[in-house]
C-alpha cells in the first residue's frame, strides 16, 4: 500500500544537497522499505481483490509484473534522478514551479497524506474495537461512521497517533524497525492457519473471478496497473528523492523489492486469503473488517500486529502532513500544523469510505501527484535539449510557473473524467497516460508561456 | 553476551510466530495454543528487539 516514509533523514539538508559524508549505502534502505510497505492497510487490499472479483492467476502474475515494474520504476527512474540532484522533491519542486505553485503542492499532498492516515486510522479500529461489542465493524458499502462506540474508538486512537506526531517521530520509527520481521510473519501465519479452514482448497474457489454485488470486475491488468501505481506518488511523482537522496550507489534503487514483494505481493495475497475464507463461510454478507477477520486467525498477536502497523504507517504520515501544511502556513508553528492534520486525519478515519475505497483512493492520490514526477524528469533530462530553461522559476525569479500548473492540473483533470467517462474499474488505468501527457505538455506550454531566464 | 542472548531470543520469538501456524496447517497443533505461543512471541520480541537491533 502506499505508505510514507518515516522522514527521519529527511529533516536534514532540506535546503542543500546531501553531502557525501551523509551518503548511505544499500543496507539502510531494504529493511526501511520492507517495513514501510507492509502496513495495516494492507490487511484491506487483500480483501479488495477478492471483492473486485480477481481470479488466482490473474492476481499472481498481476501482482509479479507489477510489483516488477514498480520496482524498475524507482530503480532506473527515481534513484538516478536523486542520486544526480540529492535534493528533497519540494526543494526541486521551488526550482521548476516557484514558490507558491510548490506550496499548493504541499497542500495537496499533505490533504491526500491526511486521508491515506485516516484510512489506517479506521483499520486499526476495527482492531481495537473488537473486545467492544458495541462497537459495530463497518462493510464495504459503510460510507457514513457506524455508531457513537465506532466513533470513539477512532477519537482515541487518532488523538493517540496525533499526540505521538506531535512529539516526533522518533520512537514509531524505531518500533517500525522492530515491527517489521515479526509483522511480515503474523501476515504469514494468517495465510496458514486460513488455509485448513477453508472449505475449498481449489483456487478457483478462493479467488472466484467474480465480483461482489456492485463492485466492478478486474482482473490482470486491474491488478497489474494497481500494484505499479500503488505508490505511483513514490516512484513516479518523485516523492522518494526525499529518502533515496542519501543513496550512495545506485543498486539502492533495488531496495523496494523488498517492500514490493514481502509487502504488495505476499501480504496482500495473505490478506486476501482471509476474506475468501469469510466469504466461504458467510458469503456475500462476510465481514470485511481486518480486525475480527485476524483475531479470528490468530488472536490477539494478530490484532496488535494490525495496530503497530496503522500506527507506525500513519504516524510518519500525519507527521510528514503537518510539514506540508507549516509549508503553507510558514506562520503556524510545527505542533499547531501536526495538530490540524492529525484532526484532519481523524475525521477522514471516522468515515469508512476511504478505506472500503482504498484500490479508488490510492489511484486517486497517484494520479493527483505523480505528474508533477514528469515534469522533473524534463526539466532534468530534456530541457537543455529542447531548449527550454532548466530549473526556470528560480532563473527567472518567479514564484508562480503558469506552465507547470497547467501540466500538473490538466492531465490529471483529464484522467479523472476519462475514468469516468470511460468506467474504468480503477484509477490506476489512468496513472501512466496521465503521467506522459504531463511531460509533454510541460515541454509544448514551456516554450509559450514558461518563465524566461533573467537577463542580468 | 546480553546482545548475543537478546539476538536468540529474538530469533526463537520469530520461529515462535510462523511455527504454531505452520503446525495448525499441518494438523499438529489445535488453534488456542497457537494463538496463545504468538501472544508470547510477540511480547518477548518486543522486549528483546530493541536490545539487540539497537546494538547493532
């Protein structure tokens, strides 16, 4: 699922390139990537799959070349990029676009991060709401919060996470490094303790290919393009410059693998196996809520492992949220912004919609801020080519780049009506069109109404 | 020797979550105790883990 990264090495240089001597070798990014992409939410897209109507093969080649392919994204994409510039996104971002077009930016990546942290929010309720009978799990049609008992378990745990982002993240960080090993095998022993309770070990009976009542069908390529574009904000959008910046070679490229394939691949799967066994047993009136789902498999280990994993997931988000939103509001102290999120946060948790809508969500949040990913890469690699200014908001002295608002805005725009017009069962079928168009029209509109260089 | 002993423990709390379930699978295990070696588990990892991952 799409995670952020625990913006620990992240706090320094913010404003200069990454010196050799902070330079990290590929050591320091496998476990930070395997820990940070098996999260609670994960518990939610398995389930997702089974509801969408994925059939097994379709799911597992799905799953293999797409996690392939976004593995080769940051590989030959972001990391060469952030090795050659060791700069943060946003301060990549002032360079191209200005000031304040990079501070609309931030905002609209800090409200996506506040959501995506609200989705784990609502997943780590329905963990601890299970000793609470009052407490009455959401389904995949629940938009609207299911009671006052639902409600008050997210309150406490967002103003629990909200408390602890306020304090730094330094000690989630570390219980994330801890977490890690252990969560991946709770996924594991799910799956297997799943499997003998299964009425049908045939594959065709666990991943049906059939969707549930109202929800549309996917299969290879649904899955496919989703686990490419999961994190498409990531790879695509450059958000990773911000942490493969300290990559001293570029075989830290590699190190999504495994987060991709522990994480996207084998956790997703596992999760899945949960509800196809619900499903089984209750059909289509299954609960689809992680938390009973796990505790039923494997007990209370399994709803703690639910919990540290929204947890050490959304609290680096709220965290990196609340930075985005000073951003905006460079007068706001950084414990005032991290409080706003964290309410933001909170609220969007109460609202099981975004986390019964993770698979639109995601692609959502991927198609909103990875092309601002394709204009970096042209003002990287094609700019001096085509003749167009390199870094031209800052060579200009401007703070507003007409033109990269306008390639930001427009194709993204676009791939939300084409998603609609054309009923495409998931966002992510837009991601790569929209991306590409992106570039080229940040070339075409550079040449015309891009900011021109200063002439001193 | 306390990083060393952590770094076992450590060790046998993760085989402690992945065999029980792989016993259950097998038909050698009933679900409680499973469920109850996984509680275990996972608390003793948590206490040993930052003793031995923060050595390191």
């Amino acid at each position: 699922m799409p995670s952020d990264h625990p913006p620990t090495p992240a706090d320094e240089f913010e404003h200069e390139r990454v010196p050799d001597r902070a330079l990290k070798g590929p050591g320091s990014f496998w476990g930070m990537y395997a820990g940070e992409h098996t999260a609670g939410t994960e518990f939610m897209i398995g389930p997702l799959f089974v509801a969408y109507g994925v059939g097994a093969g379709d799911l597992i080649c799905g799953l293999l070349l797409g996690n392939l392919a976004a593995v080769l994204t940051w590989r030959h994409l972001t990391t060469p990029i952030a090795m050659r510039l060791r700069v943060t996104l946003y301060h990549k971002l002032e360079s191209i676009c200005g000031r304040r077009l990079a501070t609309l930016y931030n905002f609209a990546n800090g409200l996506l991060f506040c959501f995506l942290a609200g989705a784990m929010v609502t997943v780590s309720a329905t963990a601890v709401g299970v000793p609470f009978p009052d407490v009455r799990m959401p389904g995949f049609s629940d938009i609207m919060p299911t009671g006052a008992a639902w409600s008050a378990v997210v309150l406490a745990i967002g103003a629990a996470m909200t408390w602890v982002a306020v304090k730094g993240y330094g000690v989630v960080a570390r219980v994330a490094n801890y977490a890690a090993p252990w969560m991946f095998l709770v996924f594991v022993a799910c799956a297997l303790v799943t499997l003998p309770k299964l009425e049908s070990h045939e594959l065709s009976a666990i991943w049906t290919g059939v969707p549930l009542e109202g929800k549309p069908k996917i299969g290879f390529w649904g899955v496919f393009f989703f686990a490419w574009f999961c994190n498409a904000a990531m790879h695509l959008g450059m958000s990773d410059l911000s942490v493969l910046r300290y990559a001293r070679n570029a075989s830290s490229g590699w190190a999504p693998a495994a987060g991709m394939f522990l994480g996207h691949c084998i956790a997703w799967i596992c999760a899945s196996l949960l509800y196809a066994c619900q499903l089984q047993k209750f059909g289509a009136g299954a609960s689809v809520a992680p938390g009973p789902m796990v505790y039923d498999a494997v007990g209370v280990a399994g709803l703690i492992c639910i919990v540290i994993a929204g947890w050490t997931t959304a609290n680096p988000t709220i965290y990196r949220a609340g930075l985005a939103f000073q951003g905006v509001m460079p007068h706001v102290s950084r414990q005032a912004a991290t409080i706003t999120a964290g309410i933001v946060c909170t609220i969007a948790g109460l609202f099981p919609a975004f986390a019964m809508k993770l698979l639109d969500f995601v692609g959502i949040y991927g198609m909103v801020l990875a092309p601002v990913g394709a204009i970096i890469v042209v003002d990287i690699w094609f700019a001096r080519r085509l003749g167009i200014a390199v870094n031209p908001a800052l060579a200009a002295g401007a703070s507003f780049n007409r033109a990269a608002f306008l390639a930001w805005t427009l194709p993204a725009a676009l791939g939300f009506w084409a998603v609609r017009r054309f009923e495409m069962p998931l966002p992510t079928y837009a991601t790569l069109p929209v991306w590409i168009a992106s570039g080229l029209l940040y070339i075409v509109l550079s040449k015309s109404i891009g900011p021109k260089p200063c002439i001193r | 020797m306390m990083k060393a002993t952590a770094l076992t423990l450590g060790i046998l709390c993760l085989l402690g979550t992945i065999v029980p379930p792989a016993l259950v699978l097998a038909g050698m295990m009933d679900n409680a105790p499973m469920k109850l070696a996984m509680l275990v588990s996972t608390v003793v990892w948590f206490v040993t883990a930052p003793l031995w991952m923060t050595a390191r």
